[in-house]
C-alpha cells in the first residue's frame, strides 16, 4: 500500500462539516454549558442528525460507514472547541455503544445501538470504581443472578454522562472467585431504581457531566447481559485501546486550540515596541509547540490508520495517547506563559484549555499507566 500524508477529500469534507457545526451552532452554547456545568442534551441529536455519532461504523450496522481516520477528525474539530463536548460526544459515539456493536445481539443493536447513532438515546461507560480505576482487575461491583437476569451491587466512580444518560454499560463481576479478569459487562436503562447518580463538580471539562454512582439492588435483565458471562474482558481491552487513539486526537484538538491562541497574542501584544512574538525565547516557545503538535498528529493518524487496518495493539495505543495527551498538557502550560497575566484572565481561553488538559493524561488511563503498557510490551514488568 502507498504510502501517504494527505487526508483525503471525504476526510476533509468530514473536517468542513464538524467546524461548520462548531462555528454556527455550538461555540455559542460553550460558555454557559461551562458555567453552569450542564451539558446541552439536545446536541446528541444534532450530532445524530450529522451522522457525526455513527461516523467510524458501517452502513450495513446503521453508521455513517467512513473510518478511524473520520472519527480522529470529528473529536479533534470538537475538541478544538470545547474539550467537555468532546469528551461527551466520546464516552457516548465511543465508549457506551462501541462495545454493543461489537458483541451485541441484534435485540440490544436495536434497542440501543441503533437509538444511540440518532442521538434519541445518550449513553455511557461505567468501568471506574473508587478501588478500581488504573487497576481495572481491582473491581468489585458484584451481579448476582436472581430470577429473570441479574442483580447489582456497587459502585462506580467518574462515570461521563451518567448524570443524564439514558443507558449505561456496566462492568460487574458475576463470581469474584474466579481471575480478576472474569468480567462481564450489563446494559443498565437509566434511571434505575437501584443506581443513585450524584453529579461531581469538576475544574476541568465543566460542561462535561460526570456521575458518582451507588448500585444497591439494581435489577437488570437476562437480554442486558452483554457479550456472554465473564468474558467481556478483552472487548474491554479492545474498545479502551480503540478510544486511546481516540482521546489521543481529542488532546491534538486542545494543543492546536491552545497553540493558535498563543500564536495570535504573540502577534498581537506589543511590549517595548516589539511584538513578543519577536523576542527569541517566545519564538523558540512556539516553534517548539509547532513541532510538537505536528509529532503528535502524525502519531495520531497513524494510529488511527492501525485501526483502520486492523491491526491496533495496546502498546502503539498507549504510545500515541501518551504522547499526544502530554503535548495538550505542555502546549498549554507555555500558551499560558505567552499570555502573561492575561493567560490567568477567564476571557483568554487557555486558562481554560489547560485545566481540561489535565483530563486527558489521566482519564483512559492515566500517563504512568501507558507507560506501564509500553514497558510490559519491552518485556518488562514495571
Ligand atoms: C473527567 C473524567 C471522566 C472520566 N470518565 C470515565 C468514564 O466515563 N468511565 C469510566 O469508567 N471511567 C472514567 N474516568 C475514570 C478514569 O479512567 C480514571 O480516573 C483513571 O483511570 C485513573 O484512575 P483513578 O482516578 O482511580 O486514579 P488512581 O488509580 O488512584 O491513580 C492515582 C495515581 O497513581 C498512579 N498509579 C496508579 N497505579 C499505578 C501503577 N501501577 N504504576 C504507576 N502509577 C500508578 C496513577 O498514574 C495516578 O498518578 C474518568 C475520569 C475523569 C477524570
């Protein structure tokens, strides 16, 4: 296969679309869905309506049919924006359905796959735990099988979008005898009377909602159990290595956010008659965070192409995340140091870009975990 660095026309029609959308309709709902910490529901639906939700699945499945390449571009135009609608738009398009159009059966593709792509139905992805969040085989939400399905019991802990998510998936244990890699996964409708949902208060992504969530006595059907008893282990794996490159893309939108406001206020602010952007220690910041972002998006799209392929491992996922979600974070400490004190100021974005920065070198795995991978990967055992 030839090799090429050029996105190709339905690539950047994908790209026209999500600015587009960002640009008209969404940056002006950004500011209040931050301050008041609500995320607009109604943009699912717009979403949908796009086939912007849809975007990496096939036609065949009720997607949009395009690639990893596509669903890069979308979360990084998004995250360019507002990193909380991103990080919604992924736990969603990503996270709470990816793994139902893996293993689903055609019932639960129906009845929640198919509602999720328009957008009629949000959901999310409920694997952390308070004992259980860079150390997954650490979990202890326990299912019991009573008549008719199964019942829970738990907790989870930072669950995006489980404040107002109409479905969640849940990761529980149905023996805890067995390896701690024996873990199934259920399709929980919400609200459940077994699953109180509190709402954190966060100071990154504040427009992103985020859930607490104690399971007592949840009741969940037998056609809820997804992917068969104690063997969704590896689509677990599977579906955070996808979103690895994914929120690695996610990052990628947040350092070029980051790095354009930089370079507009080195242009713009004169200091002793001189734009800072000609003093030499400015420049060299953002020549350095230039090639930085340029590393990170080629990373980005390589992974992105792997996925395509078929041929994603853990540790290349590991790699592009870490990478690109450490360029977000250190693009938008020095974006911040361009601005001096207006860097500090609220109607300069990056004060902002840099605190959702921080979402990204520990969610999905926090920096030290991706390490880890890569290291076990070298034959080490860190
Ligand atoms: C905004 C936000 C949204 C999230 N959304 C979701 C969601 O939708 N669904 C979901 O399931 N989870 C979600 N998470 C949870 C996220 O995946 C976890 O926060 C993350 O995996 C880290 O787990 P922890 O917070 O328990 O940190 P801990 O595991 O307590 O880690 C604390 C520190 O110890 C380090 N550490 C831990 N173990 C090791 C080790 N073996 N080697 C070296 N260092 C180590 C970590 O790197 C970190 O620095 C979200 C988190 C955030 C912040």
């Amino acid at each position: 296969m030839a090799l090429s660095f050029q996105f190709s026309s339905e690539h950047e029609a994908v790209r026209d679309t999500v600015r587009r959308l960002c640009q008209e309709e969404l940056s002006p709902l950004v500011d209040d869905a931050e301050e008041n910490e609500v995320f607009p529901r109604h943009v699912f639906q717009r979403w949908g309506e796009l086939g912007l939700i849809g975007v990496r699945y096939p036609e065949r499945d009720g997607g949009t049919g395009m690639d990893k390449v596509s669903d890069c571009i979308v979360r990084e135009e998004l995250s360019y924006m507002s990193q909380a609608f991103a990080t919604s738009w992924s736990a969603h398009s990503h996270l709470g359905i990816w793994p139902i159009w893996k293993v689903g059966t055609p019932w639960q593709r129906e009845n929640y796959f198919k509602p999720a792509l328009t957008g009629e139905k949000v959901a999310g992805f409920g694997l952390s735990e308070p004992d259980g969040g860079s150390n997954v085989r650490a979990l202890k939400t326990r299912a019991e099988r009573v008549d008719g399905g199964w019942k829970l019991n738990g907790s989870k802990l930072y669950i995006t979008n489980a404040p107002f998510a109409n479905f969640l998936l849940v990761a529980a244990r149905t023996r805890p005898e067995l390896k701690p890699e024996s873990i199934s996964l259920f399709i929980v409708d919400l609200p459940n009377p077994g699953f109180e949902v509190h709402k954190l208060r966060k100071e990154g992504i504040r427009a992103s909602e985020t859930g607490l969530i104690h399971i007592e006595d949840a009741f969940v059907p037998d056609e809820c159990l997804l992917g068969g008893i104690e063997g969704t282990y590896p689509v677990i794996l599977e579906c955070l290595s996808e979103n690895r490159v994914g929120v690695a893309a996610n990052a990628l939108g947040m350092a070029r956010a980051a790095f354009d406001a930089a370079k507009a206020y080195a242009s713009d602010r004169i200091v002793a008659n001189k734009r800072i952007g000609d003093y030499q220690a400015i420049a060299h910041k953002l020549a350095d965070m230039a090639a930085q972002i340029e590393a990170a998006k080629w990373m980005v799209y390589y992974g992105a192409w792997r996925v395509d392929q078929g041929t994603l491992d853990a540790a290349t996922a590991a790699r592009v995340k870490l990478i690109a979600s450490e360029t977000a974070l250190a693009v938008s400490e020095q974006a911040i140091r361009i601005h001096g004190g207006a860097g500090i100021m609220r109607e300069y974005p990056v004060g902002r870009i840099h605190r959702d920065a921080f979402v990204y070198v520990i969610g999905e795995g926090t920096s030290e975990v991706q390490r880890n991978i890569i290291a076990r990967d070298m034959g080490f055992k860190p």
